[in-house]
C-alpha cells in the first residue's frame, strides 16, 4: 500500500495542512500552538470556536515545564499522553536538573477510601490530595468533570495553592458543559491564573494531552 511512513513528514505536513485551513486566524497568536495540537488530536476543526482561554496559558505552563514544576492529570489517560523528553529538554535549557513530573493521584490507595468516605468519584478524591503539589503546577483535566469542580472548590473556598495554569478539558454528558462555566465565571475571581477551556461537552484526554504537549514541545 501506497502511504506516508515517516513520523516527521506526517506531523510536519499535518501541521502544515492545519494552518493552510487558516482556522486560527480569530485567536491570538500565543494560542496558535495550543490550538493547532488540540485540533490534530481529535481531528476536528469545528473546536476552534469553542476555544476559551484566560491570560497566556501557552507562556504560563512553558515557564512552569522549565522550572520543574509538577503536572497534575487527572486520569492516567491524560498522563501517559504527556511526552517526558520535551519536559526534560525545557529544564536543561533552563539549566534545571529536575525536569517536570507527571502525577496522578487516581489510583493512589488513599483517593478510593476518601471518595468512599466523602461520597465523591475517585477522580474528584485524587484531585483533593493534590494541594502539597499543586503550587505553580501545571494541571490537565481532560476526563472528570468533577475533578475540575473539586479544584475550583479547592481554589475558591479553601484557599488552595495556586497552579500556574489549567488546561480544563473534561468530556462528556453530565457535568462538563457545567464544570467548564464555572471555570469561566472564576476569571474574575482568580485573575492571575491561566487556563484554557472548551465550551460545551467536548474536551478528553487526549486533547488535555495535547495542549500540554504543545506547551513543552512549541515555542
């Protein structure tokens, strides 16, 4: 069969084909590398309208990737989708030793007994073990919607540290159109945070995945 082998040639003319489409000419041009990821991992141009952002989450999440700092997941999904060499190459060039970690809590022992004790779902338990990692973090949600409400709990009436910025990118029915307004209507309240988000019930792991990944990977 007659097809394109080399991973480089694919990546380079997909991106190629993204920008020809001159779908990104609405976004400022720090989204551009974000976007353009999140369209190549769902395949699916019709997103960009529903791009929302605050602040510049692209410069806020490439500073924290140089400094080390931690990057929260909310699923494993999420995490194994975020490439480790771009995050060590940030920290050398930082001339940092500690390239960022990529952590997530779902499956810690203690994220089962707390969401049993408090009636919550485990995504939302590994969310609330996180604030001894969280300053200055960067944090992907790309499945739970109520892991993001349980950060924005943890943010708003408990004073948690703050992260550098959130990717806020739950998928699905019940909850995600929810969980991504409230993230809007926090603007005001946490104005010194970044994020991006996707109004309506799209998002998934694979796009939270990608968004970081353009924050390490891109200029």
């Amino acid at each position: 069969m007659d097809y394109e082998r080399d991973p480089a040639r694919i990546f380079a003319q997909s991106m190629a084909e993204l920008e020809a489409m001159e779908i990104f000419n609405d976004l400022p041009q720090e989204l551009h590398a974000i976007a353009r990821r999140m369209v190549h991992a769902c395949g699916v141009p019709e997103i960009v309208p529903l791009i929302r952002w605050h602040g510049n989450p692209h410069a806020a999440a490439r500073s924290a990737i140089a400094q080390g700092a931690n990057i929260l997941c909310d699923t494993e999904m999420v995490a194994h989708g975020v490439l480790r060499p771009p995050l060590e190459a940030r920290a050398q060039e930082a001339g940092n030793s500690k390239a960022a970690q990529v952590l997530c809590l779902l499956n810690d022992p203690r994220s089962a007994t707390l969401g049993k004790e408090q009636k919550i779902t485990r995504s939302a338990a590994g969310v609330a073990l996180w604030p001894p990692l969280l300053e200055g973090a960067v944090v992907a949600i790309g499945n739970a919607p109520t892991a993001l409400f349980r950060l924005l709990e943890g943010l708003l009436e408990e004073s948690w540290p703050r992260p550098a910025v959130i990717f806020g990118l739950p998928v699905g029915f019940i909850g995600a159109t929810e969980s991504k307004e409230a993230l809007l209507q926090s603007a005001a309240q946490l104005s010194d945070l970044a994020f991006v988000t996707l109004v309506g019930r799209q998002g998934g792991s694979a796009i939270a995945a990608a968004a970081v990944n353009a924050t390490s990977a891109e200029q």
